[in-house]
C-alpha cells in the first residue's frame, strides 16, 4: 500500500478514474431527484378510451426488482469476469463505470422528459377518480383539478409521468450494456458464425424487452412510451460501452489510452532534467 501512495504515476490514474465515479454519481443522484417532483400535468379528456384502463395494484415487475435486473445483476457479473476471467482490475473497473454511466444517463434523459411533456397514463381515469356528477362540454380537455383523488399524492403525480417509459430504458440500458459486454468477450463478429455467442447476445434484449412489454400489459404505459424508452436506453448503451470499449468486431479489452496518456506524462517528465542536463534546446 505504502508503494502504491509513493508512485505518482498511480495515483495520477486512480484520481482520474475517481472523478468519473464522482460524476457518475452526481449524475444519479440529481437526476433520480426529479423523480419525486411534480411533473407538468397534460389536460386530457374523459372520454378518451386510451386513458380508461384499470389501476393495475401490483406490478409484474415492480421497481425493486428491475433495479435488480437492470443493475446488480449485471454489476456482479460484470465485477466477476473482469476479476476472475480477466483478472483486469481495468477491465472491472471500465465494464462498471460504462455500465453505471449508461443507467445515470438515462435516468437524465428519462426524468427530465417525464417531468416536462407530463403526459397522462393509460390508467389516470382509475387514478384520477371522477365525480360521478361532473358536467362537461362534448369533446372538452379538462385538467387535474376535476379529479377526487389528492393532487399532491404519488398515485396523481405518478399518473402523468407516462413518457417515456422508465422500465423500459433502464432495462435496456442495463441490460443492453451487459449484451454488448460479454458479446465483446466473445468476439461475437469473429465471422465464425457461433450460434452460442448470438445466443449471448440476444438474451438480455430479449429479457428486457419482456420487462418492457409488462408495462403495456399492465397499463402503465402506451407502445409509444416503451418504444421511446427502449431506445433511450439502448442508446445510452451503446453510447457508454463505446465510450471504454472498442467495437465487438475487436476482442473487446478496454481502451488503454487513459494509462498511455500518463506513461507518456512520465517518460516526457522523466527525460526533461536530463536534456536540461545536456543543454538539448526544447522544441517551442
């Protein structure tokens, strides 16, 4: 450990790679604060038949467990190959920070969009509860204010947060990241034609393509909603996988320029003295 804070060298990395996490974290954490403010609420109408579905009470996979899926799960794989396969501390450290980017990033996207377009759910009329006496002009908008239920409750301000699906694009940010992680692995485009390794990659798609449908299923959302947030966070994906990988027609290792940048910073400092020494005249 004492040899580790005495290398300069080490801790110029280490310092760099702490930033990210710092920003990674930020990220997060302010954005993930949107989540429980009062989004712009849409007017709508009552007789709009795609507002009209039943509350669904329990969700076919609630919060909790997509925060499993899309995040422990493929951490710990992650954490565990890096180590354990690649016994790469770089490797472990770029698959995680690509992966907890890509989820940090969509939770920017996602929540700020949620908040400003406020767009109703397919189940507000059941959240909403109209008075059965309410009279209304023919093919009027009304707004929040008609509704029974407590505008300030999480039920009504959940009721507005339809697009883009949250479920979806963290799934597919997730998910899609840990595709494109083992797919680089794997060599995927080798040009072999391994049905294993298509297998691989398609897998965690298609997993969070099933978590994507559920909220159709479970009227939380339109098809445009998950249409949207599937591509969020499939693009977010893709975005931070590139970001500290090279493409999957590479053997996925992880960019190595960051280290090269401060071996260069050492050698260049290192040979400064000894040209000084030698009365070198330094380029301008």
């Amino acid at each position: 450990m004492a040899g580790f804070w005495n290398d300069p060298q080490k801790r110029r990395i280490t310092a760099s790679y702490v930033t990210d996490w710092v920003v990674v974290i930020l990220i997060a954490a302010v954005f993930l604060g949107l989540a429980v403010m009062t989004p712009y609420r849409q007017e709508f109408s009552l007789n709009d038949i795609t507002l009209q579905y039943p509350y669904t009470e329990h969700e076919s996979v609630p919060s909790w467990l997509l925060g499993v899926i899309a995040l422990v799960i493929p951490f710990v794989l992650i954490l565990l190959y890096g180590l354990a396969v690649q016994k790469s501390v770089l490797d472990a450290n770029h698959g995680l920070l690509g992966l907890c980017l890509a989820l940090a990033l969509t939770a920017m996207l996602i929540d700020v969009t949620k908040n400003v377009t406020g767009r109703p759910r397919p189940d507000l009329l059941a959240r909403c509860q109209i008075p059965s006496n309410l009279q209304v002009a023919p093919y009027s908008l009304v707004n929040y204010t008609v509704c029974t239920t407590d505008p300030t409750s999480s039920i009504m301000k959940d009721g507005f947060r339809s697009f883009p699906s949250g479920h979806s694009a963290y799934s597919f940010a997730g998910l899609g990241f840990l595709s494109l992680y083992f797919s680089g692995k794997l060599h995927l485009f080798d040009r072999q034609g391994c049905a294993y390794k298509a297998f691989v990659f398609w897998f965690p798609l298609f997993a969070a393509f099933i978590i994507a449908m559920t909220r159709v299923r479970d009227y939380r959302h339109h098809w445009a909603d998950v249409l949207v947030g599937g591509t969020i966070g499939y693009v977010c994906a893709q975005f931070c996988y590139h970001l500290y990988y090279p493409p999957l027609t590479h053997q996925g290792q992880p960019f190595r320029d960051r280290l090269k940048k401060f071996d260069d910073h050492e050698h260049n400092a290192l040979d400064l003295p000894a040209m000084e020494s030698a009365n070198v005249p330094l380029a301008p």
